[in-house]
C-alpha cells in the first residue's frame, strides 16, 4: 500500500497550467546514484516528455514534481529508505512551507509494494518502504508531487531548487538497500558539479496570480 497525501480537490478551481520546456535526457552514469527532479517522467521514456525546469509558472496552480534516483546500488536492487531535503528559493528569499507554497499530492515511492513510514519536517525528510521497493538498477521514482505556489516575495523572478543532506552535518544525501542496512549509500544532486548550492530545478518566467480563490484560505490548508 503506498501512501498518497491529497491535501486539496476541488474541481474546476485551475484552469490554466504551464507546460514543461524542451525535454531533456537522463543523467550520465558516474558511479554514484544520483537524485534528479523532473516536470515529468514514466518508465518507457523517463524524463524524455519533461525538463528540469518550467519556463513558466502561476500561483494556485498545480505542477508535477518527479523526483527520481537514478542508478542505485546493492546487492538485492531493493530501496529499505532515504533521506534527503529540499529547498525553494527566489534570490535570497527562502521559501517557506505553507506561506510560499504546498502540496496537493505527495505520493512517496508509487511503485512500492507495502507500507510508507514517514519522519519529515516540511521538506526534509526520512522515508522508509516495507517490503522494500525492487527496482532495476537504472531508475525509481522516490516521490511524486504536484506543488503549488501560494504567494512569492518576489513576483516575476525565478525559482530555485535545491536539494540538501538531511542532517546538517552530512556531506551528502542516502539511501539503503535492502541487502545491508549498515550501509548509507550516497546520492548526488542532478546540478552543476553536483553541488547542493546548484540549482536542480528551476521555475522561470512571469508569474501570473489566480485571483479566483482567497489566498489566506488556501494557505491555511498547508498548516
């Protein structure tokens, strides 16, 4: 059973979406498993139909997220759990969960078998699957979302994301196979040198607000 978090439905209330930019290709194999986050991705073309960034973006409306770790390791090919974080900033503003922007849907690990336990503060978060998810050792799907901004300080600029250890004092982002929970394998952000201060993820363009619903009413459901 995987846990969906649906957090808001009403329809009719989005009539307009942006839409991803030009597609892009998976990451290079390095050796290291590396954590990506796309506008889209299924398993016959992988992120081929989306990009890592959308050229555009509106406020109340809802955008896929996929976050994908690509060639994970171990012996069984099986994820036990995770830990990472992340971060949305637009220049030196940081985002902030509930004020800034939510989820409609947060769909952890849709591929797993069994059950979702969760240990997360906003968006820093450790994620375990029991029976651990099998995967074929190129690609699995750790999370899909559909985020929505609620308000930004600064209308018409872009949005970064970032991800980032989730313990302060971690050099890097893990994952566990089931073949040995002793062993916190590393993941690499997808972003320029695989550094955690590069972007993986970028929203650019004017943002255009939906003024058709109360922005205090909706934020409230992200507290």
């Amino acid at each position: 059973m995987t846990i969906r978090i649906v957090f808001l439905t009403v329809a009719g209330l989005f009539l307009l979406g942006p839409v991803p930019a030009d597609a892009v290709d998976p990451p290079l194999d390095e050796g290291t498993a590396i954590i990506c986050m796309y506008s889209d991705f299924d398993d016959v073309s992988g992120p081929l139909n989306g990009d890592i960034r959308y050229p555009e973006y509106f406020l109340l409306t809802p955008m896929d997220i996929y976050t994908v770790l690509y060639f994970p390791e171990g012996a069984d090919q099986a994820v036990w759990a995770f830990e990472y974080g992340v971060r949305y900033r637009q220049g030196e503003h940081a985002l902030e969960y509930g004020v800034h922007y939510g989820y409609l849907v947060n769909e952890w690990v849709p591929a797993a078998p069994g059950d979702i336990d969760l240990n997360f503060s906003a968006d820093f978060m450790q994620v375990v699957v029991w029976p651990p998810c099998p995967h074929d050792g190129v690609a699995i799907v750790l999370r899909y979302s559909q985020i929505l901004l609620l308000d930004v300080p600064l209308p018409g600029a872009a949005i970064e994301v970032f991800f980032e250890p989730f313990r302060p004092w971690h050099e890097h982002m893990h994952y566990i196979d089931q073949s040995d929970d002793e062993v916190l394998y590393d993941m690499l952000p997808n972003s320029e040198d695989h550094a955690h201060d590069n972007p993986v993820f970028v929203f650019e363009g004017d943002v255009v607000a939906v003024e058709t619903r109360t922005l205090s009413a909706v934020k409230h459901l992200f507290r």
